[in-house]
C-alpha cells in the first residue's frame, strides 16, 4: 500500500465520534468534519487505521478518569505512515506500522482515537507490522496480545509451568493461550470457553478444553500454577490455583489475593513477539463475522457487546 504524499493530506478527517456515553448504538456518529489530529515531535500520522472495537469506555464504564467528550472511538490500529515528527527516529513515511495509540489504557485516554481515516500515534507505541499478516490481522492484535503478554509477565509465568485461561475463547484468551504455550513453554494449557469453541481451544494449543456450560472448573482435582481470568470469576479462579501459584485478572471486581492490571502499552512488546507472529505459531483469532466496513461500525459494536464474540471485532478501513 503506498503512501500519499504529505501534501495530499486534507484538513478534515472522517471518523465515528461520541459526545455522550451510552450505548454505542445511540451515541457514536459518523463525522466527516472532524479535525486533522496534530502531529507532535514523537508522533507519527497513520493513514487507512483498522480497529478491534471495545465498547466499556463508551459505555462510561472509567469516565473518572477518561479525557474530555466529543472522543474519536478506538485504540488500536493498523496503518500506512503518511508523516512524521521531526523527532521519530524508527518509521518512516510509507513503513506498515500497528499498535495500541494509548498507553495507560484507563488513565485519561486519548480523545482522538483509531476509527478515523488519519490517527497520530507515539513512536514509542508503535511496530513494524509483520510482513505475513493483513491490516486487518494486525489491527486485531495490539491491545489484545500486549495484554496477555503483560499478565503473563506479572505472574512470573515461565517453562515447565501450568496455566488455567477464563474465557480462552475471547480476544485476550486467545492470545494468552498461545503465548502461554509457544512463546512462554507451558507445561500444561488449560481453558474454559462454551460447547461450541473448544475446537478452537484445542486448535491453540490447549491441551484441557473445559466446557462451561457441563463442568465447574473450580471442583477440578487438578489445580494450576496460574489462573488467567479474562471474564471476571476471581472467586472461582482461586479454588483452582495451587497453593503458592498466582491469580491474575483483567475484570473485577477482585478478591484477595487475585491480582488486576490495567495494560501499560509498549510498542517494544509487538517487536518482541514479532518472530512468533511472522513463524505462525502465534495467529491473530477474528471474529467470524468480522471485518465490519467502516461504514458498519455501529453494528461491529451490537456484535461484539453479544458477548458471544470469538477472538477479535474489528473494523476495516475507509475506501
């Protein structure tokens, strides 16, 4: 895909904006008037974004703590570099690049999100996309993997350890599956999803597909080095972790000594991974009803707040 010359870029962006919370069906608009993001010092302008959509912060769920409305939706993204700051160092105009634009998730994110035609993002939080995979494989991706990664990380996960994954169906447990096992060396990869995907499951690398909906993991007589929720059964998830092991979450509430996070986004994680995603032994999982057009969004929202959703929701590009 090549890039438009700099002097091609218009004044105006087309993007989906919301000046209330709410649901997404109600609140986000299609604006075709919205202003060019300014591109700062560190900043690159990615051109042709492509999102996995997530509906909390519109539904207002952190707006404590979220920046002032009207707020451009989205957080990840997919993209051609059309300009540069005059203190990017790694990119260029024309470089394929993906990752997530905010790097506290919850603290104040940006007003000017991903589901716009031009979005400027840090250099810090960026990477070259990997050459094997489409814009609409990488957009899938950033929030998500750099998630999996991350609490893998805090619970000092490492070879020769067993791991439970809640929700191993869903956008981040599909990529902690496959981190889990290809790239941090698990002994043992079990994970919970309903009747329908644990083919999937298994497809991962899951060695103990656990159907929901026929069996309560937490009565299991095996128990795990580590407990990934990715649903929110913190109450559960400490039932089914050895004594000395770790429960870690990303959807409260939280019960002692289960530990959340919130993701701190790093551009440097992507480039980590990068070797497994361009050998296929880590894959992007998207929706089977995905890719929505940009034109679509507000139904990519009605799809992925079913709950029913498998890996990533995502967005293609303007035209």
């Amino acid at each position: 895909m090549a890039a438009p010359s700099t002097a091609s870029i218009p004044s105006k962006n087309k993007a989906w904006v919301y000046s209330e919370y709410g649901n997404p069906i109600d609140v986000l608009k299609l604006d075709s008037g919205v202003t060019l993001p300014e591109v700062k010092e560190d900043q690159v302008l990615v051109k042709e974004s492509l999102n996995p959509v997530d509906s909390k912060r519109m539904l207002g769920y952190f707006k404590e703590t979220d920046s002032p409305l009207p707020i451009v939706a989205g957080y990840d993204v997919a993209g051609v570099v059309v300009k540069v700051g005059s203190q990017v160092k790694n990119f260029k105009e024309g470089d394929e690049v993906y990752g997530d634009l905010n790097e506290k998730a919850l603290d104040h994110p940006k007003s000017y999100g991903t589901l716009a035609e031009y979005t400027a993002v840090e250099e810090r939080l960026l990477a070259l996309k990997p050459k094997n995979l489409s814009f609409v494989e990488a957009a899938s991706l950033p929030l998500a993997i750099e998630t999996a990664h991350e609490g893998l990380e805090r619970t000092e996960f490492s070879a020769g350890k067993s791991i439970l994954v809640l929700g191993g169906a869903g956008g981040v447990g599909t990529h902690i599956i496959q981190l889990a096992k290809h790239v941090f060396g698990a002994s043992k990869v079990a994970a919970t999803s309903s009747t329908g995907k644990l083919e999937l499951l298994k497809s991962l690398g899951v060695d103990l597909a656990i159907d929901y909906t026929k069996e309560n993991f937490e009565d299991l007589p095996e128990k795990f080095d580590v407990v990934y929720d990715a649903v929110g059964q913190t109450d559960k998830a400490l039932k089914a972790v050895k004594k000395d092991g770790h429960v870690v979450t990303i959807v409260g509430p939280v019960i002692t000594p289960a530990t959340m996070f919130v993701l701190t986004s790093k551009g440097s994680i992507l480039e980590k991974l990068k070797p497994y995603l361009e050998s296929g032994k880590v894959k992007p999982v998207i929706d089977p009803n995905s890719p929505f057009p940009f034109s679509k969004t507000v139904e990519a929202f009605s799809n992925l707040n079913t709950n029913r959703a498998t890996g990533k929701v995502v967005v293609y590009p303007i035209p």
